[in-house]
C-alpha cells in the first residue's frame, strides 16, 4: 500500500513529457498485463523512459576532464603565485 502511494503522490507533481508518458503508461495497463505495482517498478520504468542509457558515463567523463583541466589550471595558479613570492 505504502509503494501505491508512493507512485500516486510522485504523479501528480508530473508535467508535460512526464505527464503524458504516465497518462498513457497508465491508461495502456491491461488487466494482468504490465502494470507498475511496487515503487521500484515505477522508478525503473520512469529512468528507463527518460534517464539515457550512457548518461552516468558521459557525466564521469566531464567530471573527470573538468577535474583535471581546473587541477591544470590551479596547479599552474599555484606555481606562479609562489614565483611571485620569491
């Protein structure tokens, strides 16, 4: 009951894409077909439909190249700071 309420209440702050997807996910529910019963079947479906596959891995790859360019950066802000002091 607990997971029903869970998905009822994360509904109805849905709007435009989101909206629709579940106004359709919901009205195309067939007895005993694929319906969303327990809250981690609803996240599920709701990642699979608008979370990209590969976005985890390009968002570490920009971390990543962003860590390393303002480690360059700050690295050589340091040395030419340090420079100055002498």
């Amino acid at each position: 009951k607990d997971d029903a309420i869970k998905v009822n209440t994360t509904s109805i702050y849905f709007a435009d894409v989101a909206l629709l997807w579940w106004c359709r996910r919901s009205t195309d529910e067939k007895p005993g077909g694929n319906t969303i019963r327990t809250w981690e079947e609803f996240q599920r479906e709701l990642k699979k439909q608008f979370y990209p596959q590969y976005a985890e891995k390009e968002a570490r790859a920009k971390l990543c190249y962003l860590t390393q360019l303002f480690g360059s950066m700050f690295g050589r802000l340091a040395s030419k700071e340090s420079s100055n002091l002498l």
